[in-house]
C-alpha cells in the first residue's frame, strides 16, 4: 500500500504535508498515536495495532486534495520524519 523508505516533511497550518507519490488523498486513513511524538497511518487496526506495539485510540482521519494530513496541538513548522513499510506510515515529530 505504500513505498518503502523515508521521507521527511514540514507541519504546515496544522498539516503534516505527505510526498504526492504516496497517493493518499483517495484512501479512508486510520491514525493511531503511540506517543507524543509517534504516529501511524494505515487502512487497517490490525496493521496499526501490530506496527505500535500498542493498543491505544484509532481514529479516522481524511487526508486532503492536496496530501496534507491534519494534526492537532503540533508546532507550525515542525519537522517531521516519515518511514513507509508495506502496509503503514510511521510519523516521527523532529525536535
């Protein structure tokens, strides 16, 4: 479902800006938090519940027409580090 590696990205107005070649826009996404730094995009729980290590709050989440995913409480400009595995999205916040 997704590509294998890293990228790295910037919170812009409350958005996490996701690479276009992931194509996300067209997806239902789920968001589970690990920690205060530490998220996980996938399409499923059992994906997000196994890559977490955790079994913290999964909530739906819409990406938008121009692949950015909202973020709630995240500084503006923040960076961020993004590692696809085939079936989610790690997203580290960067100090």
């Amino acid at each position: 479902m997704f590509l294998i590696g890293e990228a790295g990205s910037v919170v812009h107005n409350g958005k996490i800006v996701l690479p276009s070649e992931y194509r996300l826009k067209k997806k239902k996404m789920l968001l589970m938090w690990k920690d205060d730094k530490t998220c996980f995009l996938g399409e499923t729980k059992g994906a997000l519940k196994f890559a977490s290590g955790t079994e913290g709050a999964i909530s739906d989440v819409e990406i938008d027409s121009e692949n950015r995913l909202p973020v709630v409480s995240v500084k503006e400009g923040q960076k961020v580090r993004l590692s696809g595995c085939v079936s989610t999205l790690e997203i580290q916040l960067l100090k």
